[in-house]
C-alpha cells in the first residue's frame, strides 16, 4: 500500500508541474467521454420515441385484408361481418374491429366538400387508439339502431367554420348528424384509413351509402406483445378456412415494424458509437505522445530514481498512475458535461420528446474512457521502467 501511495503522490505532483499539458491531454478525453454518454441517451431516447409512436397507432395488432393481386377476387372471397365474429373468437383476443372506406363528397351549407368516408364497427375506436377532441364516440344503439351519425376529424371543422356538433351533414343522398370529433393518437400522414379529412360513422350506416357490405379490413387486439405473432398466424389460418381455397389474404402486425425501427436505432447507435470511439483513440493517442514527451523529459529523474534503488514495477506503476489519472479526470468531466448538457435540453424538448439520461451509457462512459489511460499509458510506462540508470543520467548530463 505504501508503495502505491507513493507513487500516486509522485504521479500527481508530475502532472502538477505541466497543468497547461495535463489538462490540454485531458480535454481530449472529456470530449470522448461527453460524445459516448450523449451519443447513447440520444439513440436510446430515439428508439424509444419511435416505438412509442408505432404502438401509439395501436397496441399489439394484427390486421388483415383480402389480396386483391393476381387472382381475381369475388364477393364469396371479401371480409364479412361473420369473419370478425370468428375472430372475436380467438383465445387471446382482447378486441376486433373492421372498417370500409371510401371517398364521398359531402355538403356544408350547401357547398361541397370531399372527404374519406369511414364505416367502423365496434371497439374500433380503442383499437386505433383515436382521440375524441370533442362530443362523443359511437354508443351500442347508435350500431343497432344505424343511427344516422357521424364524427368528423379536426380539419373538417376547421375548413367548415359553419359546421358545429349537432349540425347536419349531406353525404348523397343522405344526411348524418355530426356528435364528435376525432384525431388519431398517433399521426400516420394519411397511411391508413384516417385521412386528414375523414368521416366516421357506424358501419351499419356505411352500408347503406355505399352499397357494400364487406369490410376492407379487420384489426385484432392480442392480449399481449408475445401473442401477436401467433395471432398473426392464427387470423391468417381463419381466414383461408372460411373462404375459397385460391383466395389469399394479407396478414401482418406492427412487430415487424417494431423490429425495423429496433435495427435501424441499433445501426444507427453503433455507427454514433464508432464515432464516439475514434474521439476517444485520439485522445488515447494524445496521452501516449505526451507521455513520451514525458519520459523523454525527465529521463534523469528516472535515472536518479533507479541508482537509488526504485524498482522498475514502481517506475511502471508511477507513470501508469500519471497516464490512468489523465483518463479518468477527463472521462469523469466528461459525463458530467453530457449530463448536464441533457439536463438543459430536457426543458427545450420537453414537448416533443422525453431525454432520458441513460445512466448505463454514463458507467460505461466513464469504464472506457478510464480504460483508455490503461491502455495507452502501458507501453510509455513500460518503456520508462525499462530505461538503464546510467544512460539515463548520461544523456541528462
């Protein structure tokens, strides 16, 4: 013990006597250290915003719809009412929901508008995880009793200043009364069924717009995130039992999603680290040549310790102290600057995105940037141990 702590004094009062070098070495690896903690809360919260807004679209889905390429369908080979009921069916199914849309032209005072007509059966509001922004969703009578009403998104009210909750929209030849209105949860620009101008209403009252009495799609809710894939296989087995044989249906649910978005996050996170690891060579790279110059500078203390009996293991030690010192003051200023970097943006951000400091990116932040000193300052450290006295001190001389 008394051999380390002499060594440790000897190494601190080396770097106190060149501040302006030990701190110019030591700002290298600040910034390694700095890059490799922002570099993985960054990528962390990444990936977490975007899982998020996928299951935001709706969480643990399954959808399906009917193939319309290559073999031509026909009215036996549509999505029915009785094939959502089946699915209902299905052990682990928590919810199911269809939907059929269409572009209608509808009038406000007279004036005509186009807009994406959406019938939709039951659950299908909690399915798509939609946010009612004003009035009221569909109730059980209003699907029994095809009721003749309708929500609207936002932007048809904002388009239609005149038009107002418990107003009268004329599709056709018919008329809805307006009881809510809706956004999605999470935006999906029009990549669904929800457009940025949309009308819903109970798929009973679809039927009778429309003429059609199939549904374009089905979503199914699994119980949870590990049923889905066997749902999916499950909806799809289903579906071709109850329909022709040469009929095919498209199956799919938001884990292949989920899983694109995870590969492209840890791409992107190991391309940012690689990065993170060449600053921190650099300044690795830096200690090394500075402890060089060091040795190089101070050969006849070597010397003079050495002919007073200092083992070479406490050469080695002394410089490799010097060298681990470097890193670590540096890896230590370093996360503590990315932290509090984060800290600050938190309250910038705060509205779009929640950054979350990741803790573990710090501990491994501050491992391997300490862990470069070790590195790096072996071989100087090793050269100086390895220096013959009498040489030393005559090349001093």
């Amino acid at each position: 013990m008394q051999q380390w702590l002499e060594c440790l004094r000897l190494a601190v009062a080396a770097l106190k006597a060149d501040k302006v070098k030990a701190c110019l070495t030591t700002l290298s690896v600040l910034i390694g250290s700095a890059s490799l903690v922002l570099v993985l809360t960054v990528a962390g919260t990444g990936k977490r915003y975007i899982v998020s807004r996928i299951e935001g679209i709706g969480a643990n889905l399954a959808y399906a719809t009917l193939n319309r390429n290559g073999t031509p369908a026909i009215l036996q080979d549509e999505l029915t009412m009785g094939d959502l009921e089946a699915i209902r069916t299905l052990p682990n199914v928590l919810a199911a929901a269809g939907t059929y849309d269409a572009p209608v032209d509808f009038q406000v005072s007279g004036r005509p508008r186009h807009a994406r007509l959406v019938g939709a059966t039951r659950d299908f509001l909690k399915i798509r995880n939609l946010q009612i922004t004003s009035g009221r969703y569909f109730d059980e009578q209003d699907f029994l009793s095809r009721a003749k009403v309708c929500l609207v998104t936002d932007p048809v009210i904002e388009r239609n200043p005149t038009l107002q909750l418990g107003e009268v929209l004329r599709i056709d030849q018919f008329r809805c009364t307006v009881i809510g209105t809706f956004t999605e949860g999470v935006p999906t620009f029009g990549q669904s069924e929800i457009q940025a101008e949309s009308i819903l209403v109970p798929f009973p009252v679809a039927k009778l717009i429309t003429g059609e009495a199939f549904l374009q799609v089905i979503y199914a809710q699994a119980s949870s995130s590990v049923e889905v894939h066997k749902l999916t296989s499950e909806l799809k087995g289903l579906l071709q039992n109850r329909h022709r044989r040469e009929a095919r249906y498209d199956v799919d649910n938001l884990s292949s999603l989920l899983q694109t978005a995870g590969d492209i996050s840890l791409a992107m996170t190991l391309v940012l680290l690689a990065v993170g690891l060449v600053t921190l060579t650099v300044g690795g790279t830096g200690i090394m040549n500075i402890m060089l110059a060091n040795i190089a500078e101070r050969k006849q203390e070597i010397g003079l310790r050495k002919a007073l009996g200092a083992r070479s293991s406490e050469i080695r030690l002394q410089f490799l102290m010097e060298a681990i010192f470097i890193s670590s003051a540096g890896s230590i200023a370093g996360a503590a600057c990315a932290v509090a970097l984060v800290v600050s943006a938190t309250a910038f951000f705060r509205d779009f995105v929640n950054l979350d400091i990741s803790w573990s990116s710090v501990a491994f932040a501050l491992l391997v940037s300490s862990a470069v000193g070790l590195l790096f300052g072996y071989q100087p450290a090793s050269r100086a141990a390895g220096l013959n006295p009498v040489e030393a001190l005559r090349t001093e001389a």
